[in-house]
C-alpha cells in the first residue's frame, strides 16, 4: 500500500534554533501534502495545505512565517519550524492523499521538544 | 469550534464484547467521513470509511453506521480484541470544488481499553 515516511520521528533542539520535518511519499506521486499537530490528549489539528509547485494554505492562526512549509517535488514536503520554542513542542504528522476516493496515508509523526 | 466531537474520551470494553465508538459532526457539508486507530507517538492508521450515500459499511469485525439526520456516525467493533486498544478518531470531510477531495476535520479522539 501507500506508504509516507516521516522523519525524524522525534527530535530535541534549543529554543531558537530551526527543525526541518520531511515526508516523503513512497510508490506514488503526492501532489497534496496536508501537515497536522497534536498536542498532548487532543485531536489532529490540520495547520496547512501544500500542493507540489505552489504556495502552501495556512489554516487559521497558524504563522505561515513560523512554520515553513516546501513541496518542490512530487514525492517530498518538508515543514520547518523557525525559531522554535517549548510552545512548539508537539507532535507533528503529514499526511496524504493516495487516490481519487478519499484515500489518506499517514506519516509516522515527528516528536518535537524544544528545551 | 469544534465541528467533529466525540463526546466520549474513555471506553472499556470486556474482550470478546463488542465496542461502540461515537462521533458526532454539524457541518452539513461533510459528506465523507473516516475512522482512524493510533498508538502513542505514531501516525493515524486508517480503518474504515463511508459516504454519504451509505448508512453503512461493514469491514471484517469493524461496521460503520452513518445517521445524516442526526449528524451521527458510530464504530462497532466486534468481537473486541485486547489489540484493539488504542485511541480512535473519527474524521470528515467536504468535497471541495466539487470533484477534489478537502481537508480532514478529527475528533478529539476516544482512548478504547478492550480488558482480557
């Protein structure tokens, strides 16, 4: 099946500094990439939309300027976090569309803490 | 505002039983909804989903009922298995632009304990 890799699976930086999270579609072609947070006991809150060759479409209250989001290829999106602090830390997961019928394939998801 | 709920954060289930996972939506535009199983620090894994059209689909030990009326969909899962615990969310969607697909709004997720 469908298969996104997500990595790192979780990472630790120092307040400040910038993390870059990639996904990467295996075995098919992912023109939309869809990047997601949850925090601890809460639901997936979708933060952006990207689509491969265009800007990506932030959900309300999400800083497009903090969390950077690329997909230059088909097969790859990446999320940068920039100038991250504790309030950060969470757990993020891309996902995608596999199929014309609503399929979605998850990543593996992204421990971030920021210390 | 929360447009997909699921009222309830905790089931336990004897094994063997059968589990009823709840979800209720109010965005009328919805008209795909899904449900997701995850574990600690991992990504959702798709179970089952249903359309609109349907009031029901049927995978295996896991059924899907859909009441539009009501705004109301449900997970049974029968028989419970101690590998079933985890927390499952529900998820829905709008066709967007008529035949793309749009973005996936969860639930708040429900922990399932399915006890040996």
């Amino acid at each position: 099946g469908a298969v996104v890799s997500q990595h790192p699976s979780w990472v630790i930086c120092k307040s400040g500094t910038s993390v870059k999270i990639e996904c990467r579609s295996l075995d098919f072609q992912a023109t939309t990439m869809f990047w997601y947070r949850q925090f601890p006991k809460q639901s997936l809150m979708l933060m952006a939309t990207s689509n491969e060759g265009s800007k990506a479409t932030y959900e309300q209250g999400v800083e497009k300027d903090k969390f950077l989001i690329n997909h230059a290829s088909l097969t790859l999106s990446t999320l940068t976090v920039t100038s991250a602090h504790p309030e950060d830390s969470s757990f993020y997961i891309c996902s995608a569309r596999v199929g014309p019928n609503y399929g979605y394939t998850f990543g593996s998801g992204t421990r971030l803490t920021v210390v | 505002d929360q447009q997909v709920k699921q009222n309830s954060p905790s089931l336990s289930v004897q094994e063997g039983r059968i589990s009823i996972l709840n979800c209720d939506y109010t965005n009328s535009m919805f008209d795909y909804f899904l449900w997701y199983k995850k574990y600690p620090a991992e990504g959702p894994t798709f179970l089952i989903s249903i359309s609109s059209i349907k009031d029901k689909n049927e995978d295996g030990r896991f059924t899907v009922f859909l009441n539009k009326s009501a705004k109301h969909l449900s997970l049974h899962i029968v028989p419970s298995q101690p590998g079933d615990s985890a927390v499952y969310f529900c998820a829905a969607s709008a066709r967007a632009g008529g035949t793309s697909y749009g973005k996936l709004t969860f639930g708040q997720g429900t922990i399932l304990t399915v006890h040996p």
